[in-house]
C-alpha cells in the first residue's frame, strides 16, 4: 500500500521529528538542572536533617524518571525518522492503513490508528 503523504508532508513531518528530538537531547542536558551534589552540598550547610536527605533522594528517583521517559521518547522520533526514510511513515504498524494527518499533526510518532491502540 503506498504512502498517503506527500513529498512535502513527508519533509514537514521529518523537521517536526527532529525538532522534538532536538527538544528532547537538550531536556536530557544536565545545564539547567542542579546536580545531584550541588543541593547536597547546600544541605551540608545546615544540619543534615533525615527529611532533607529523603527529599534530594525523592528528586533524584523523579529526575532518573524523567530521564528514562526521555531517553524512550528519543527512541520514538527515530523510529518515526526510520520509518519516514524507509517509506512507511504514515500508515500503522498494526493494520497497513494510513493514520490521519490530524493524528500525525498531534503525535508525529504515531504507529498505529487511535483505535488500535491498546
């Protein structure tokens, strides 16, 4: 079944991804964000307090969280990157039909239709 998207949206669609993906390497930068001894050390200025510790833990585990969605989001825009340059972006993985530009507008790394999801 051929592609539904033009020449066009194809490229349209491929700056989308690599924005994202742009977007998401630089997230996963450590520049903005406080390193994990950096709070530390402004905690080691008070008496270490069971609760402050507990919090740094706390933030810790989120930005890990965090880092893993991220690093999985990554894996999504160059699946749909992959799937763009071997000509299968667009239709689902699922059934072979085109998923609506709407969709794609929405979620460029859609796989499947709405419907098929689970």
């Amino acid at each position: 079944m051929s592609n539904q998207l033009s020449k066009e949206k194809l490229a349209y669609f491929k700056e989308k991804l690599l924005q994202m993906k742009k977007d998401t390497e630089q997230e996963m930068e450590p520049n903005g964000k406080n390193g994990p001894n950096e709070s530390i050390q402004e905690l080691a200025d008070y008496d270490n307090h069971p609760a402050d510790m507990g919090t740094e833990q706390f933030e810790q585990q989120r930005d890990a969280g965090l880092d893993l969605m991220r690093q999985d989001r990554l894996k999504e825009i160059e699946d749909a990157l992959g799937r763009i340059e071997d000509g299968t972006y667009g239709l689902s993985e699922k059934s072979g039909k085109p998923i609506p530009e709407e969709r794609l507008e929405v979620m460029p790394i859609a796989r499947n239709l709405v419907e098929e999801e689970e």
